[in-house]
C-alpha cells in the first residue's frame, strides 16, 4: 500500500472496528447480568408475596407443605409468565417466625431450627410490621433465558451490533475524509517540489493548518521564494559580470587592433589606456573573487590590534590631497580612551577607502565628510564594540535605493555612472566587515548627506 491516506484511513478504521467490537462485547455482557438480576429479584419478589398473600389469607403457615410450596414457586403463579417451567433455586427453605423450618425441599430439614449460616441469607417476611417467617432461597441456578427474556436480549445484541456496524462504516468515511484533507498538503508539496525541480522556479503552496504540516508548507514557500530570489540575483551577477567586463575588453581589443595593424601609432598616451583598462580589469577580477571568498566564509584575515583613531587618521592622510583638490573638508573625530580593534588592517583600510570614494563622489565643493568613531558600552549580552561613522553631507541616498545599496551591482544613479563605478564597492564593504564578525548600515535623507555606520566588536 503506497498512499499515505489509504495507510490513514486504514488506521482509522482498525481503530473504530476495535472500539465498536469492544463497546458491543461490554454492552452484551453488561446487559445480560444486569438482566439476570433483575429477573432473580423480581422471581423471589413474586414468591415472596405469593407466601404473604397464603399467609394473610389463612391467617397462619398451616398446611404449608412442601408441595405448596413448590406450586407458589412455579411459573405460572408469576404474574405475566408465558407458562415455561423454570425455577431459578435448586433449593428452597421456608421458616415461622421463631425460625422453625416448616417446609423445605430437602426433606431432612423439617423441624428444625434454621442454621445461623440459613439466617444471614434469609428474607424476612413480613405482615403488618411482624416478621411472621423466613424464606431461604439457595444453589441459585445458572439463569436460562426464557423465550420473551432471550428474545429481549436477542434485541439488545442486535442493536449493539448495528450501532458497532454504524461506528465501523463511520469510522471508515470520517477516517478516508480526514486522511484525504490530512495528505492535501502533503500531496500539493510534492507536487510543488518535483515542479521545482524541473526548474519552475516560484511554487508555492496553500498553507491550509496551523499545525507541522502548515509550517512544513510555509517553510516550503519561504524556501521557494529564496530560491527564486537567488537564482534571480545569480543570473543577474553573471549579466553584470559579463557586461563590466566587456567595455574594458572591447576597448584593449579595439586598441591592440588599431596597433598590430599599424592604424594607431603607439604613444604613451595609448599605452597608458591601455595600462588603464588592465588595471580595471584586473580590480574587477579582484573583487569578484574577494566576494566570492568572502561567500564561502574563506576570506583570509590577518588580524591585528589596531586603534580606530589610528585607522582613520591613515585614511584621512590618503585621501588629504583629493579633499583638497576638491574643496571638501575631511575631518577625523575620535572619542578618548576608544579601545582597540582586532582587524586585518588591509581590509579595513578598503572599507573605509571605498566608503570614503562614494563620500566625494557625491558630496559637491565646500561639503564636510567627517570619520568619527566612538565606543558602545556592552549591554543585554552584546560584548563592547566600536562605532565608526563616514558622513557626508552630499547629495543624500534615495529613499528607494537605500535598501539596495550593499547589493552587488546596484548603482544608484544610472546618470552617474562612470567607468570606476561597478556597483561592487558596498558589497565588498560588507562582505569585509562581516567576516569581523561586524555590521555595516547606511542612513540617508536626499539632500541631507549619508551616514555609513560600522560596528567592529572591541578586541
Ligand atoms: P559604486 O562602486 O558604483 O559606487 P557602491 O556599491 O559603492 O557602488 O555604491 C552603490 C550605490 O550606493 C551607488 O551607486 C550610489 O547610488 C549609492 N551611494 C553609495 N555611497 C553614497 C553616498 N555617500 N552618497 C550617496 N549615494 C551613495
């Protein structure tokens, strides 16, 4: 059996079959003593007030035989009887009121006393408050059924039968409904996995519960949708790889052309585009294998402590001439006492370089770009850490953009773009402080300058 529903409502149905056989075996057994007893109770009653009615109406015991006796016990003097001869006692004992045994059908037992053994089992009979004998009943037989009894217990068992037969064929339909509604789920995620796996990317499923099964399709759905995402990113990388790498090739082969065929004289002009391009290439190659080390969580560091003012006065002194150049002050603000940061000092200095790159590039003459570091006391589990800023009060970041600026190959402003810009450099810079074990965000407001805050953990 390969369906996990047929394996369901089988289970369910095994389940129902043996509680209904169960249920229909207790209500059998059940019935038929609690039939027993009640017939017992109600035959000794009628003796009982047979012997009373003989004794009310003679006004004493006398001429009580044996043989009376036993006519007063018969069947036919029960009321409603159907005539069959029963009796439910073998034996039977009847006593005046001084306990003297007058009749009994053990014939040994006449005139005597009764056995206090008798007494404990005696019923009293009584008239007008005075107990005037005592009755024994004994060797109370097996209860044979008579004819109306068997045929009120033949009811009985029948309709216990139908209601087991009711239980087992409800069982059966609730039980094929639940296990069909149960593996829905299961059969729409099968159905939705193998299509991915044909690379129909996007699939996804109803989550119809709340329970494993609904989080089961949810987490389905979220895989799913990453999936798509990834797979969207990736194809999107290739393209952009191939694209930033066809301008500098498709320049170097039109110049080594022009100058094989002796079209383009060389001059160190030429040779320097073409120094140009190689160096692009070759940064571009570097990047993408920086990130793609950084992706696999092998990017070598070579650690050291360093202070942040220290590293952000180097930066400052690289990038001194350009600020001048360009009319834009460069500030270094440094809380006392920062505590130092165990980084690979290279890396780091490419951060901050490319954070501070993009800070000229969009902050026009006579704008502020101010490094600033300071220190985050530890907290709720967090160990101490350093904060370091790059502001600048440029342009600004769009609001649109902002959520995609640390993803590869995402230039903000296509009017901007220049032959230096790949789109790498936040992606590197937070490849790079990640794998410090930091956190890299930016906040900007259009026309308000961009803050690019680090978090490096203290060490
Ligand atoms: P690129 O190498 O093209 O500069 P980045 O990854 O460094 O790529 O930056 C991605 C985008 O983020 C840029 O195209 C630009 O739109 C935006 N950006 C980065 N830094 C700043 C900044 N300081 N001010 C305004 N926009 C910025």
């Amino acid at each position: 059996m390969r369906s996990l529903a047929a394996k369901l409502t089988l289970a369910f149905l095994l389940v129902g079959l043996t509680g209904s056989i169960l249920v229909a075996a207790v209500i059998q057994q059940r019935t038929r003593l609690a039939f027993n007893r009640f017939v017992l109770d109600r035959d000794q009653q009628a003796l009982v007030d047979n012997l009373l009615t003989y004794y009310q109406a003679n006004g004493s015991w006398r001429g009580v035989g044996i043989n009376l006796l036993a006519f007063l016990n018969s069947p036919a003097q029960f009321p409603g009887e159907d005539g069959d001869f029963r009796r439910n006692w073998e034996r039977f004992t009847l006593a005046d009121a001084n306990q003297m045994v007058i009749a009994s059908t053990q014939q040994s037992q006449t005139e005597r006393q009764l056995s206090e053994h008798d007494l404990e089992q005696a019923i009293a009979l009584v008239v007008d408050g005075q107990t005037v004998g005592w009755l024994v009943l004994s060797d109370v037989r097996e209860w044979v059924p008579n004819r109306l009894e068997s045929l009120f217990l033949t009811n009985i068992n029948r309709a216990a039968l139908l209601s087991a037969l009711i239980a087992i064929l409800l069982a059966f339909a609730l039980g094929g409904f639940l296990a069909f509604g149960m593996t829905r789920s299961l059969r729409e995620l099968t159905e939705a996995t193998q299509a991915l796996a044909r690379g129909q990317l996007g699939q996804q499923v109803q989550v119809r519960s709340r329970d494993e099964l609904g989080e089961l399709a949810a987490s389905f759905n979220q895989m799913s949708s990453d999936l798509e995402r990834a797979t969207q990113a990736r194809r999107q990388m290739t393209a952009d790889i191939a694209h930033d790498l066809r301008s500098p090739l498709s320049v170097l082969s039109g110049y080594a052309e022009a100058l094989s065929d002796g079209k383009l004289p060389g001059s160190p002009e030429v040779y320097a585009i073409l120094h140009q391009e190689t160096l692009h290439l070759s940064r571009l190659v570097e990047d993408l294998r920086l990130l793609s080390l950084a992706d696999a969580g092998e990017l070598p560091l070579a650690r050291q402590d360093i202070s942040a003012q220290v590293l952000l006065e180097r930066v400052a002194a690289r990038h001194a001439v350009t600020a001048q150049q360009r009319s834009v002050t460069l500030n270094v603000q440094t809380a006392p006492h920062l505590p130092s940061i165990n980084v690979d000092v290279e890396r780091m200095a490419q951060v901050f370089d490319n954070l501070v790159s993009n800070a000229f590039r969009y902050t026009p003459p006579g704008g502020t770009i101010d490094l600033a570091a300071t220190v985050l006391a530890a907290s709720q589990g967090r160990p101490a850490a350093v904060q370091v800023q790059v502001r600048d009060s440029g342009a600004g970041i769009d609001p649109q953009d902002l959520p995609h600026i640390f993803d590869r190959f995402y230039r903000g402003d296509s009017a901007r773009q220049s032959e230096n810009e790949s789109g790498l450099g936040l992606a590197i810079a937070r490849s790079i402080v990640e794998a410090h074990g930091g956190a890299i965000t930016a906040a900007s407001s259009p026309g308000q300058g961009s803050v690019f805050t680090i978090t490096i953990p203290a060490g």
